[in-house]
C-alpha cells in the first residue's frame, strides 16, 4: 500500500477505454500514478512519458530503475507498490504516463495508462506591480496531454471557475471580467482595490457540478495605495504638528454620540542651527556669583575693622582694598551680561 503523503489525487475514468485513467492535480501537489502490478517487487517494472500525442516517449524508470538523466529526475520516485510518485507537480508535467511489467524481456498483461491533467494560475507576463488603482490578469488554464479539452468536456462536462475567499462565483460585471478561450483556459481581469491587498482568489475545475481541485492565488500588493496619507508637517515656532483625525464624544449630551474632529498633535522640538544652553548653566552662574559677592562683604568688613582699629594704615592696604572692590564690581558686570 502506498503511503506516499501529500497528495493530490483526483481521478476518474474515461468511458470506452479499458485501462485508461485521468488525474488532475494542481501545480505545487504531490501526485501518485498508480500501476497495475501483480509482482511482488518493481524490478520488472518501467514507466515511460510522452508529453503530447506528437513528442517522442522517454523512460523515467526501467527494471525499477530511475533515469537520471532527465530533468526532472529528482521529483520522481517509486511507491511501494511501483507507482510513480511526482514530487511538487508543474504544469510540464502534464501528458501520459504509462506504466509496463516485463519478464525475461516479456511484456505482461496490460499497460496501465494515466493521462495527467495539471491546473495552473499565473499573472500577466507584462504584470509589474500590484497596488490599488492597478489592473491585473491572472490566466488560470488546465494543461492537459490533448491539443484541446473537447474529448474530456464530451465525457466529464468540464468546466473552469473563478470563485473568491467564500467560494461564491466572481461575477461578470463592471468590476471583474472573466473571459474563456475555449473550455481548458479562463481569465479574470479586475483593477485592484485598497481591501484587495492579500485576498485570494480560486480557480477551479468542476465535472460534472462536482470540484476536482483548486489552484489559489493572493494578491500581494507591492507599492504604496494611492490614498495612502502622508501626516501634514508644520514647523512654526520650533514645533513639530500632525494632522490626525480623533473620535471626540461629546458629554454635554444625554445621549452618547461620536463625532471626528481634527486634532493638531504637536510635539516640541529644539531648532537645530539654535541649540539651547544646558539648563544646569544658570544654577552655577548664580552659585559662584553668591560665593564671589560673600567673600567680597566678608574681606571689606574685615577691612573696615582693622581700619577703624588703625591697622590699615599703609598705602598698599588701601591699594588692595580698591583692587578688591574694582574686581568685585567687574564680576558682577560680566556675570550680569551673560
């Protein structure tokens, strides 16, 4: 039994033809094919490909062996029971897989036929960015192994949708233009909007009213939106303001009400050419202008004394004394004019 995990596997059969199954996957699963093995081992066992009904077969795997010299040789492997596992399907994995027994170089039984169908969304080639205001095409198509869908509609009435995050159907209308070439391709053309950024939306295959799979696709947007605001700026009187809008509810009411009103949020900033003085600067003006002024009273006290005692009284002490009083009195002047 094979356990292979992740996958995605949807298949039905196709009327009128014996040993013949149809799988669709999505791009990015996991799928199993699965082959008609009565041994016990895979040794016997060779899968081969063709693309489309004109390109040549290759090998993938013969004797249980896999052929390392395709390119996709390292998303293939063999399940327990042989059949082919492929590893994060693409859409050029689609076409027919069929898979062979041989014994002694003898074909046994029946080749097991899988015609793999893979649904894949992508964006306009042209598509450069994503952002409101912006148009975007995104083509979702159902590769298959035949030129055209018209043997699987005939049989499984296929049908392609597009779908939003509800899985209600997009409309056709002035906002979403769904358009399909022939039943295997279906494109959605929208111009986004602001609410658009990381919706997804699905596309998906249904037969007969019934989804087989799915294939999302998120709009991520990668500019700015055109109503994206910029805070108005002022810069008057060193003052740094923003506009914002602010709920206000007024209280002179019985009745709560909330109305918006414009709000001025302002914050204070120091101008750059004009930096402001350290504010522990005038404290220490005043402190030494105190001690200077002090110990100026306290000398010419002392002075007073000594002279009214008579012991001041040579030339060079009244000399001194007028040199204290003159650099008292420039003190005070420089400190007042800083």
């Amino acid at each position: 039994m094979n356990t292979y995990s992740n996958l995605s596997k949807l298949i039905y059969c196709v009327s009128g033809t014996a040993g013949e199954t149809h799988e669709i996957s999505s791009s990015g699963k996991n799928v199993t094919l699965s082959c008609i093995n009565d041994l016990s081992d895979c040794i016997s066992t060779t899968w081969i490909y063709s693309k489309h009904r004109s390109s040549a077969a290759v090998e993938l795997f013969a004797g249980g062996i896999k052929n390392k010299n395709i390119e996709r040789a390292e998303r293939l492997s063999l399940g327990s029971d042989c059949s082919l596992n492929i590893y994060k399907t693409t859409k050029d994995d689609h076409g027919q897989y069929t898979c062979q027994q041989y014994v002694n170089e003898q074909k046994l039984g029946t080749d097991a036929q899988v015609f793999l169908h893979v649904l894949h969304v992508s964006p306009s080639s042209t598509q450069t960015e994503m952002r409101s205001g912006s148009s975007v095409t995104l083509t979702c198509q159902l590769f298959t192994y035949y030129n055209n869908c018209d043997s699987l509609i005939r049989y499984e009435d296929l049908q392609l949708f597009w779908v939003n995050q509800a899985d209600v159907n997009l409309p056709t209308d002035s906002r979403y233009q769904i358009l399909s070439s022939g039943q295997c391709n279906i494109t959605l053309t929208t111009t986004l909007q602001n609410e658009d950024n990381n919706i997804e939306w699905r596309c998906l295959v249904k037969m007969k009213n019934e989804t087989k799979t799915s294939v999302s696709y998120t709009v991520k947007f990668t500019g700015p939106t055109k109503t994206d605001a910029v805070p108005a700026v002022n810069t008057i009187n060193n003052e740094r303001c923003s506009t914002l809008n602010s709920p206000v509810t007024p209280i002179q009411h019985s009745q709560a009400s909330t109305t918006t009103t414009l709000i001025s949020v302002c914050q204070k900033t120091s101008s750059p050419t004009a930096p402001s003085a350290p504010k522990q600067q005038v404290p220490v003006i005043v402190i030494v202008l105190a001690a200077v002024f002090l110990f100026v009273v306290v000398l010419l006290g002392v002075i007073c004394i000594k002279k009214r005692s008579g012991e001041f009284t040579h030339p060079t002490t009244y000399r001194l004394a007028h040199q204290l009083r003159f650099y008292h009195q420039t003190t005070v002047k420089q400190t007042t004019s800083k």
